[in-house]
C-alpha cells in the first residue's frame, strides 16, 4: 500500500526470547485490516499469511505479533485469548484500534484437521468464505456462530476493530492449511475482499 511502513515494537524479552508486534500501515487506512495475534512461533505461518495478505491488497493494513523463544513453549507464553487482547498492552495495536476498518480478518492456528471460519460477520459471508476454502484446501472447512473457536465475543479484537457493530473474520487453520495450502487460503481472501464479499452488508 502506497505510503504504508513496517515498524515493529517489543512486548516482552526472555532470558532466551521475545515477543514482537508489527504493524504495516500507512497512518490513515481503515479499508482492510489483516491480523495475527499469535504468530512467530506460537501459531507458526500465520503473521507470514498476513503479511502476505496485506501486501496484495491495494488497501490493507497488517497487524501481527511474533513471538520466539529457544528454551519454553511459545504458545505458554504468549498465546492470550484473543478475548483478552487490549490495546493499552500492545502499543501499536493501540494506534489503530480507533479507527474502526470496514474489513478485519484474524488469522490463527488450530491444532485440528480442520479449519473453522467464525468471528462476528455475517452468517452468509462466513458460510461463503467457507465455501470457497473448501475448494482450496485440503482440510474440512466449516462455518461456525460459536464454540470454542467461533470468535463472535465483542471482545474478541477481531470485532471491536472492525467499524459499527459488523464485525471481522476469525479464521482457525490446521498445520497443513497453514503450510501446503497457504497460497490458495491468501489467494481466496484476496478475491473474496477484492468482490467485496466481506462487508457485513453483503
């Protein structure tokens, strides 16, 4: 995007690691937002599928944490639910939390042969990004309006980012999804954006 910089601030240091958030964004965006709270190696390919995202997009901006560590678990440390995830703890996410974006896609790691699509828009834009990740990948896709990985809390940053009461688009990968099928899941989200098929109005 036009104007848009990387910059990047740390959370939090280990004796043997660190958490590190990014933001790719141009200061005035509020189009498309791209998020991953538990990348690095805490939800592994998933900041690397919203880096991606973004940057082929015309109007997109990225927001993702990275966190490594040499000797613990990643995921014991930095895996807060994403219910939990406030502005005033991740400055960089604080700069944009206002600004309330028209589109805002959570992408996350599941540990299942599987991949959920939740968050708090709509029912037929989740049952047609669904649809059209079931053609892509090789895992079972499925829609969902609640459960353990359904997303649709108002706290959940995936909602409350997004403007009015629309809400975003939580998506939970498997492994493979993440990996083999990472192309084809970035390529789909970008043509579903770019229809405009991700707007709570569709």
């Amino acid at each position: 995007m036009p104007g848009s910089t990387f910059r990047t601030h740390t959370i939090e240091r280990t004796e043997t690691g660190e958490l590190t958030e990014l933001l790719y964004d141009d200061g005035a965006n509020d189009e498309v937002l791209v998020c991953a709270a538990h990348g690095g190696r805490v939800e592994p390919g998933t900041a690397e599928q919203a880096v991606d995202l973004a940057a082929r997009l015309p109007n997109a901006s990225c927001w993702a944490c990275l966190g490594y560590d040499e000797i613990r678990s990643e995921f014991d440390l930095w895996h807060p639910p994403s219910s939990a995830i406030a502005p005033d703890e991740y400055p960089l996410l604080g700069e944009i939390a206002d600004r309330g974006f028209e589109t805002v896609i959570s992408l996350h790691g599941l540990g299942d042969d599987r991949v959920v699509v939740g968050g708090r828009i709509d029912e037929g834009s989740k049952g047609l990004v669904a649809d059209r990740l079931a053609r892509a990948v090789s895992h079972p896709v499925e829609a969902v309006d609640g459960g353990p990985y359904g997303g649709v809390s108002p706290n959940n940053f995936v909602n409350w980012l997004a403007t009015g009461d629309r809400g975003g688009l939580q998506l939970e990968q498997s492994v493979r999804t993440r990996f083999e099928d990472a192309d084809a899941v970035v390529a789909e989200l970008v043509a579903l954006v770019r229809e405009g098929a991700l707007y709570s109005s569709h």
